[in-house]
C-alpha cells in the first residue's frame, strides 16, 4: 500500500471524474461510489450534457453508459476531438452482447468496456490503471476504529486520529508517529472483531515540520492471518456497498 502525503494548500486535490448515464438512478449510484473512492465526481444524462461541461472543463475519466441522443463510439469521438491534453479517458459500460460494439468502443479510444452489473473492486482497479500514476489495486476506505499502537491506546476522539484502511494497512493520524521503517504491533476491532498484526511505518510526518504534509504515520502489515485480513477486505466492502445500489441491470 502507498501513502500519498497530502497537500493541505491545494484546493482541488481529487481528480475529476464524469459519469454519463440517462438512469438517474444508477448514474447517482455511480457517482456516489466514485466519491467514496475519494474522488470528485459529476453525473449528466445526455452525452450533450457531458460534451458541454467537458469543453470547459475536461474530466480525468468518463464513465459512460447507454444514454438517448448518442452512440457510445461518436461520445468517445467527440470527447477525443476536445480532449487537447489527450490525457482525459474513457470507461464504457454496456450491456450489448455484440463484440463488434466494444471492439469499435476500444477503436475510439476507450480504456476499456464494462458489463453490468458493475463489480466494485473491479471499477476502482479500472479507474486506477486508467488515470493514477501509481495504481493502487486494493480498495482503501477513511473510518475510525478504535486502535492500540505498542500496547497503548489510541483514541479517535475529535478527528485527533483516523485511519485510512486498506487489506494491506492503515494510516493514522498522530501527532507523534514512530519513525520509518519501524515495526510495530497494533490491534484494533472492526465489526466487534479483534484484528491483531504486525506493521511496520512506511510513512511518517511529525507536526509542524511541514505545512503541506498531513501528520500522522501509514502502516503496512507485514504479519497477519489470513482471516484477520479477509475480515478486514470485508468491512471495507460493506462500507462500500452500504446505501449504494450499483446493480446495472437494464
């Protein structure tokens, strides 16, 4: 797992991301999963709608489905056609059975084609690959858990401590991290279940020597049981799929 210093002075640290869908529905279901991926996210229901909004400001990625007054393939060429930077990409996601439709999607320029319904591990991969120049490939969710750090507790009492989660560590937010490389053991629960592992800091910034750095320490297990860990991948994925409907039936 990386951990990416966070730059308090920048505004608009996320990447934009547009979802193109005529299901109101399932477009807000989209958008709200992007921003739990901890992204901007904006959804339109025409692809006249998305053209618009991309001439004035162009995505990182679109996520477009089906929609009424446009093909998939002449979206993707329009989108190109605006695109100066070349940089912006594209995720199809249709239910058609015909390959020929996705090979011409691909042509165009897509990065890929999805089929419904939308798998969450595999949308958030996709999305990485696409656009991040350091892919992550585990879901990674911002809660608070109750945490002991070398036998001593930490308390997450009024946003001082935090954890950003993934199967593959945490981060936390302390005034006073351990130095790097070091190997520490934490427990913590989730779901009234006790997680017990072993860490080591691959991360760590202590208050005030950096405006632009968020303080705290990020964590890599190095031991823990595959059960602990399976715990953990499904936490993260109930805090996913929790009051989000993404099943893309039509």
């Amino acid at each position: 797992m990386v951990m990416t210093p966070v730059n308090k002075n920048d505004p608009s640290p996320r990447k934009f991301l547009l979802v193109v869908d005529s299901n109101r529905s399932t477009s807000s279901g989209i958008k709200a999963l992007l921003k739990q991926f901890q992204y901007k996210a904006l959804s339109v229901h025409t692809a006249d709608e998305a053209l618009e909004l991309s001439d004035i400001v162009m995505p990182s990625l679109v996520i477009i489905r089906e929609v009424e007054d446009m093909t998939q393939v002449d979206f993707i060429k329009n989108l190109k056609r605006l695109d100066a930077s070349g940089k912006a990409s594209v995720i199809v996601v249709s239910s058609s059975k015909n390959a020929d439709d996705e090979r011409e999607c691909l042509s165009a320029g897509a990065v890929t084609c999805l089929r419904p319904p939308l798998n969450v591990e595999t949308l958030y991969r996709t999305i990485q690959v696409a656009i991040e120049n350091v892919p992550r490939m585990n879901l990674r969710i911002d809660t608070k858990v109750p945490i002991t750090i070398n036998d001593e507790s930490v308390t997450c009492g009024n946003g001082e401590f935090a954890t950003m989660l993934s199967e593959n560590g945490l981060f936390v937010r302390t005034p006073d991290p351990c130095e790097l490389k070091t190997k520490i053991p934490i427990t913590f629960k989730l779901a009234d279940k006790e997680i017990s592992a072993e860490a080591v800091v691959i991360y760590a910034h202590k208050q005030g020597n950096s405006a632009n750095l968020e303080t705290g320490m990020g964590l890599q297990f190095v031991r823990i049981s595959d059960q602990d860990q399976a715990q953990i991948r499904l936490f993260i994925r109930e805090q996913f799929r929790k009051g989000i409907s993404i099943s893309q039936r039509t």
